[in-house]
C-alpha cells in the first residue's frame, strides 16, 4: 500500500519540476528586460522597477510559488538591486487601505465562527425559497448583505453560501452523482457564483484587489472613499443582481420552477441552530456599528481603517473572537504581504514616472479616437484579457493603471474612467472557471460541465457589461460624479 506522505511528497516534487520550465522562463525575462536599452524619458531605476514588475505578475500568473512568496523575492530582489531603498520596499505594509482590507478579513472571521452567516441564508431562503427564483432571491439577498464585511470573496461564496447551495440541492436530489444536476443544482451553483462575481464590484471592502485600485487611482488625483464606491455601484448592481436570476434562467434553466420544500428545509436548519446566541447579537450590532461608521465617517471624522479597528476591538474585547482566531486568519496575513509588495510597486511606478510616461506615448494612438470610442475599445479588451488571468488582483496589478492612463488622455472623464474599470475588474471574474478563488469551488462540484461554464460566463459577460457601462454611466452623471 503506498504511504500517502510519500505520495504527497511524490506529488509535491512533481509539481516542482513540471515549473521548472517556467521559472527558466521566467527568469530569461527578467534578464531580458533588465538589459534592454532604457527607452527614451526613462531612467534606469524607473526601468529596472518596470522589469521586476513585470517579471512578478508574469510569475503570479503562470503560479510558480504562492502569491506571498513570489512577492517577497521581488521586494528582495527590488532592495538588493537598489532598485528601491528598504524604506521605499517597505512603504506598502504602513498603507491604511491594505489594513482596512486585513481588518475586513478580520471581521469575517466572526460571521462564519458564530454562524450568523448561515443564520442570514437560512433567514431567506425561509422567507423567499418556495419558488426557484425566490430562492436565487434570497441566495442574492444573503451575498449583498454579507459583501461589505467579507474581502475575501472566496470567504464569503466558498465559506458561508456555497455550502447552503450544496445542501439546497442535495435536498432536491439534483446532484451530479444520480445524474440530476440540472434538476436545480447547477442552476444555484452558476447564480451563486455570478452573484459573488456581481457583490464584489459593489463595495470596497468586497474582494481584495478592490483597494488596489482605490491607492492606484489616488496616485492618479482621483480621490474614492468606501462611501463613493458603494453610492457608485449600488444602482447598476442592484439592476444587474435583479436580472441575474432572469438572465440565467433564460440562457440555462433549471427543470424545477418551484421548490415548496426548501423554507421547511430552512426552518428545520434554524431550529437547529436555536435562538440567536450571545455572539451572533455581538456581531450583529458590530455589523450595523460598522455600516454606520463606514456611511457618515466622512461626515463624523471617522476614517474606514479606524471603523475596522474599532470593530476588531470589540470582538476581541467581547471574545466573539480571540487571538488564535486572528493568528489563523491565513488569507488575512498571505493578502497583507502580496497587497502591501504590489501595492508599493505600483506606486513608485507612478512615482518614477513610468506610468506617465505610458500615457504620454499612447496619446497619439488614442487622439485619433473620441474619447467615448476609445473608453469602449480599451474596456472591452481590458475585461476580456481575463481569460488570460487566474487572480484578479494579478489583472489589477498588469494593466489597470496602463489602460485608465490611456482612457484618461483620450479625453474620458477620470472618475468615470476609474469607476468603469474598477467595476470591470471583479465582474470580469465571471467569464471562466478560474477567474477568482471562488470559481474553482463551485466548479469542482461538477454541476456545472466546462462548455456550460465558459457559455453561460460569456453571455452573462455581455449583459454585466451593457449595465454597468450604459446604466451606471447616466447614474454617475447624476450623482455628479462626471
């Protein structure tokens, strides 16, 4: 009988070695770009910088070690080349924005130890589940109010509604194993996921690349507060999260139309779980503590950062949480250092003046267009490059500071242009199997075959894209944001 550690082993230097192929690769293009001769308006710094960037996003892609590891030999490799002095390397980890996010993960934590993330499904699916479309309702419904404390997207779709989804559907015995899946369950898992893609473009705090984009287009004079971007997005998402259950009912119906049984099937959870306890009222009023903070901070004096800390605080001083809870909170700590590195990167890229230096030699390419013409090319390509990408973070991080720059000197307004691209980053998640971390979970549950997946991803793709760029752009008109 094989030992499974040294299967595991086995597996493990397997992986090793199918990479080593790409690592050659990988640092071939980095010698590469190293000695190229240093285009004209750049300083060798500024292009070595470039290089090391370049060379990093390339690795993230193609995985050949853990985001966090990649981005610590890149900060290395930036001090011991004194590309970056350590002061400048280290910049990233003070970053209020990159806090705020790990102080969101944080938070997190407590909807899933205490269960109130569950209780707030059940809560709807008791409430709105006795048709397909009621349930898709509530499933929707449970996402957007969970959106704004959970940055973790694949927290918040793997580890509080993908479980209900499993267990909706294995009550309805559609599941791939009796070959009933299109009972209903694929159609939960596809709505689950496109809902998560859709709930992360809608608030700051939704997924993590989210306040990247926020520092990058602060370096580009274009101020965005939590409050902004969630006013921004809130009237093309609801649209967008309204038609959802429509759209994907039309293009890949379900053969059940009611489902009478799943409130009973939700009661009988909730009676399970009892009456709210301590802890779930603990995070509750956390939870609406921190809405409040986060809407009038502006107004109060309060910054979002400071909110998160307040709201950490009182689950540690109420034990909702504890410190091990914090200690484990791995996907907390892994985005802090792959944020902070990027995150710095970028800005001394801008700071150097390589970024206006792109934007200086695509402005003749672009001047021959209207602005509005240009905004639409450079968006279409930029949300569809996605196929390309296994993160979003990593699609942030390779060309949203490139394509706003080029949209901005065609003569779009910023805030639109920033906005548009920002929404863009998350909903483009939605196209393929692996777009973010959430898609391989529902994926694999294999309710969904990859034809159906990539079909259904690319004509949602259309749908999302006529919203938020048609809808949203009279919407932030009015709200005065162009």
């Amino acid at each position: 009988m094989t030992n499974p550690n040294t299967a595991a082993i086995s597996k493990s230097n397997f992986l090793s070695i199918n990479r080593i192929p790409s690592a050659f690769w990988v640092a071939s293009l980095l010698c590469v770009l190293w000695f190229l001769p240093v285009p004209s308006g750049l300083d060798l710094k500024t292009w070595h910088l470039f290089s090391l960037f370049v060379t990093t996003i390339v690795a993230i892609v193609l995985n050949l070690l853990p985001m966090g590891a990649l981005c610590i030999l890149a900060l290395s490799l930036c001090c011991i080349t004194n590309t970056l002095t350590i002061k400048q390397a280290l910049s990233g980890f003070s970053s209020n924005i990159i806090w705020l996010i790990v102080l969101a993960f944080l938070l997190a934590r407590g909807f899933i130890k205490t269960g109130l993330g569950a209780r707030i499904a059940y809560y709807f699916v008791l409430h709105m589940g006795k048709s397909t479309r009621g349930l898709a309702y509530g499933l929707i419904t449970t996402e957007f109010l969970l959106a704004p404390f959970t940055p973790s997207n694949t927290a918040r779709g793997a580890g509080i509604v993908y479980p209900i989804v499993s267990a909706l559907s294995e009550e309805y015995k559609s599941t791939p194993k009796l070959g009933t899946e299109r009972k209903i369950g694929s159609y939960l898992m596809k709505l689950a996921y496109q809902t998560n893609v859709i709930t992360s473009a809608m608030f700051l705090t939704a997924t993590a690349g989210n306040p990247l984009i926020v520092s990058i287009a602060a370096k580009m004079g274009v101020e965005i507060s939590w409050t902004m971007w969630a006013l921004a997005a809130l009237v093309p998402g609801l649209i967008n999260l309204a038609a959802l259950p429509w759209i994907i009912q039309l293009i890949y119906p379900p053969e059940i139309k009611q489902t009478p049984e799943a409130p009973a099937f939700a009661r009988q959870k909730l009676t399970e779980m009892g009456p709210l306890r301590k802890p779930e009222w603990i995070m509750l009023a956390t939870f609406g503590l921190l809405l409040t903070l986060w809407v009038l901070g502006s107004f109060l004096g309060v910054d979002a950062t400071v909110a998160a800390l307040v709201g950490l605080s009182i689950l540690l001083a109420t034990n909702v949480l504890n410190w091990d809870d914090i200690l484990k909170e791995q996907n907390a700590w892994h985005s802090f250092i792959w944020l902070s590195v990027l995150l710095t990167m970028s800005n001394y890229l801008t700071e150097f003046g390589m970024i206006g230096w792109f934007g200086d030699h695509m402005q003749g390419w672009v001047s021959t267009f209207h602005w509005l013409t240009a905004l639409i090319a450079i968006s279409l390509i930029y949300f569809y490059a996605h196929y390309a990408f296994a993160s979003i973070t990593a699609h942030i991080s390779s060309m949203y500071s490139a394509f706003v720059i080029v949209a901005i000197t065609a003569g779009a307004p910023p805030y639109m242009v920033v906005l548009l691209m920002a929404f863009l980053s998350s909903l483009c998640a939605g196209l393929t199997h692996y777009g973010t971390g959430t898609a391989p979970v529902y994926f694999g549950s294999d309710y969904i075959t990859l034809k159906d997946w990539w079909r259904v991803g690319g004509l949602i793709s259309i749908f999302n894209i006529l919203v938020w760029a048609v809808v949203g752009s009279f919407w932030w008109k009015l709200i005065g944001l162009w």
